[in-house]
C-alpha cells in the first residue's frame, strides 16, 4: 500500500511509477481527489458531531421556552451527523479500495517496459560446449531414476511429479545446503505454515493481479501459498519490532503451490514450470533506509549459491512493467539450460520497501520515539527448479551426472549414475 501522506507531497512520484509500468498515471490523481474528499466528510463529520454533544448538553440546561427549539435543532443535527458519517464511510471506502489496487511506486533506476526490457548487469561463467548432444533434465532424471513424471500425472495431473530415489535426495541436500549458508549468514530457520488467512494473501499483495495463481480452499477460507514470503510477510504483522534488532533475516523452508494459470502448453516437459514445489526463501525486515542495500546483500548470496554449484548463470535487472505488485526493484538469476540453449530463471529477489509492511501493519519505533512501517525483502536460495540446471549443466555422454563439489559432503556421492 503507497503512502498517501507522500503522494499529496509529490503525486509526480506515483504518476511517473505508473508509466514506468505501464499502468494509469490518473490514478494518482483519482485518488487525491478521493482522499480530499475523505478527509472533507471527516472534517465535517466531526463539527457536527461537536456541534450535536453542545446542544444536547444545552438542552438540559435550557428553560421550557428554549428545550422545544433546541430538541428540533438536536433532531435535525442527528440527521446531519449520521448523513456525514455515512459520507465520511463510503469515500474511505472508496479510497481504501482504489488504493489496495495500487501498485508499489518503482524505485529509480529500474527499467522502464515489459517483460522482454529486462537489463543484464553481468553475466557469470561460460555455458559448456558439449562434445556429444546434451540430454534435457527430464531424460537425464528418468535414467538415474530421479524423476516420475508419468506417475505424477497420474496420481495428481499434468505439471505433478515425484522426485525418487536419488532425485528425492539430490533436492534435500540442495535445500539443506541453501539453509546451512543462510543460518551461517545470521538467518533465523523457520518452517512456515503454508495455509495462510486472506488478509495475510491480501496483505502481501498477491491477491491482485496474481489471483488467478493462487490455491484457495472455500470450505475454509484460506490459501495455499506460492512462496514461504507470504506466511514470513505475516509473521510480524500487527507488532512493533524492535529497532535495535533490525534487520530481521529469516529464512523459510515450505513447499509452494501455484495455479500457474495462462501458462497452458509452456513449459510442458519436466519439472521447470510445475504446480507444486519445495523452496528455500530469504525473508528481511529491514530500516527503509537500509533496504535498498539490504537488497544488494540477497542477491550476493543468491549469486554465492549460484557459483558454489558451478552453474553458468545471468543477473537481471527486471523491468517495472514485469514486477509484481508488492515489488519496487527486483533482481533475477538465470541459469544457462543446454537442452534450450537460453538462461532461464532459478532466483528472484525483490526490494517491496514499505508497500507490504503498511499493509500488514508492522512496524519499528525510531530514535525519536516514533514509530514507522519497516521495509520488507524476499529472495530465492534454492528451489526444486535448480535441479534442472543441475543434471544439464553437469552430465556426462553415459547419462551420468557429475555433483557439484560444493553439494558432496550434503548428498553423499560425488556422480550421480543411471540406473537403466
């Protein structure tokens, strides 16, 4: 949720964020309007009510002459009263609404444009030159019996899976390499629920644009998440930090659930666009004022898992038009796939500032006793989708797959070798 204290001192900001992402610029302008509006009927509201509590004290004090008078001045005042109150409501309504649709203002520097305007900041290592024809990931897992596709299907549908045997283990030791360098980092581990209520879906921002996305269980009003940021988001929510604990780093382990709804027929062979997955999540409460490095410090341990598994790998800069709704600058890693011979996507790392703490209302009390919304950031550590990268970038002609060194002492076996 965007300041509206900031927008009546710079409405310029929101109408320049707006273009950048290639939404309506008037929608700063719609809600001034609503918010002067609001604030008006409130104003209103209150004199009269003010005016309502003198004349009803006065009607007690006053002689027979005046009590007649002054009881139709106190009816018609009531009448008034509740006219401005149902005014000073509906127009908060209004504005609430409008606002809640608003996405984060893009921080400066980000680039302006769509999905295909990303910027590449630097590019990591040399994608292999094979001298045989490289297998994709799904041919290399069903020959080390590490991927079921055909069962999942038929267990779950189509974009389920099992991870078995050593697929099953090479996705532990992933994430459990991911937990040990962020608990070394000075994370807290934490293993989220992964139901979570919708005003904390809601206060995250992902019930938006994103809805079509999200699991929801009717009978029980709840959601299945998408990311262990969502229940991480909600953990401080309603709470006063403490600010000589700032930043607040947790790291959450879950598995994630997404509808991947317009994605029909992309992505359809193996397990990189799926529906459910596990993931490994940095989550940050941080001072606004320190987010925008806080976020440089995601990405540079995104980028240490990255090399510690000797993957080709790029860094982008996403455009505004392609952030989320909660995001006011993220940051991409794309991994180099052989078998597509392009770089696909592996983390995200996102700078949200204020936007979901207003929203979920946590906050931190300031050297001058005041207290101020936090600044919260979300970054990916390991997801099952790295196991794609994995197997392509490390086969051998047999179908053979050579572990990264930096992965050994987690799963035990330096190759992992076909089974048929």
């Amino acid at each position: 949720m965007i300041d509206l204290r900031a927008l009546r001192e710079d409405p310029e900001q929101l109408r320049a964020s707006q273009r950048a992402r290639g939404e309506d610029p008037s929608v700063a302008d719609r809600l001034l309007e609503l918010d002067a509006g609001r604030r008006a009927a409130l104003s209103r509201f209150e004199t009269l009510r003010a005016e309502q509590k003198s004349v009803g004290k006065s009607v007690s004090k006053a002689s027979p002459e005046e009590r007649e008078t002054l009881l139709v001045k106190a009816k018609a005042l009531a009448a008034e009263v509740k006219e401005a109150e149902a005014e000073a409501d509906r127009l908060a309504g209004e504005l609430d609404a409008l606002v809640s649709g608003v996405p984060n203002l893009v921080e400066e520097g980000a680039p302006e444009g769509g999905v295909d305007d990303f910027r590449v900041l630097e590019t990591v290592g040399t994608p292999r030159t094979f001298d045989f024809t490289p297998r994709d990931h799904l041919e290399l897992g069903e020959k080390l019996g590490a991927i079921d596709m055909e069962r999942g299907a038929k267990v779950s549908g189509a974009r389920f899976y099992f991870l078995t045997g050593v697929g099953a283990q090479l996705e532990l030791a992933l994430l459990n390499m991911a937990m040990n360098q962020a608990v070394a980092a000075g994370f807290t581990p934490m293993i989220p629920p992964v139901l979570v209520k919708p005003e904390t879906m809601e206060g995250t921002g992902f019930l938006g644009e994103h809805a079509d996305e999200v699991y929801r269980l009717p009978a029980d009003d709840l959601y299945l998440v998408g990311t262990s940021e969502v229940p991480l988001a909600g953990y401080h929510a309603g709470e006063i930090l403490p600010t000589d604990a700032l930043p607040h780093r947790y790291i959450g382990w879950s598995p994630c659930f997404r509808r991947e709804a317009g994605s029909y027929g992309k992505d359809t062979r193996g397990i990189i666009r799926v529906h459910q997955f596990n993931k490994v999540e940095m989550f940050v409460y941080t001072h606004p004022d320190q987010a925008h490095e806080e976020h440089k410090r995601l990405l540079a341990w995104e980028r240490e898992m990255l090399d510690k598994l000797e993957l080709p790998y790029r860094v982008v800069d996403i455009a505004a038009g392609d952030l989320g709704t909660s995001a006011a600058r993220k940051y991409d890693c794309e991994a180099w796939v052989p078998s597509q011979e392009a770089y696909r996507e592996l983390t995200s790392t996102s700078n949200c500032t204020e936007f979901q703490a207003r929203r979920l209302n946590v906050r931190f009390r300031g050297e001058d006793g005041k207290t101020r919304f936090a600044a919260t950031l979300n970054g990916t550590l390991a997801t099952t989708r790295w196991i794609v990268a994995i197997l392509e970038n490390h086969q051998r002609e047999d179908g053979s797959v050579v572990v990264p060194e930096a992965l050994r002492p987690y799963l035990g076996r330096d190759v992992l070798e076909p089974i048929r």
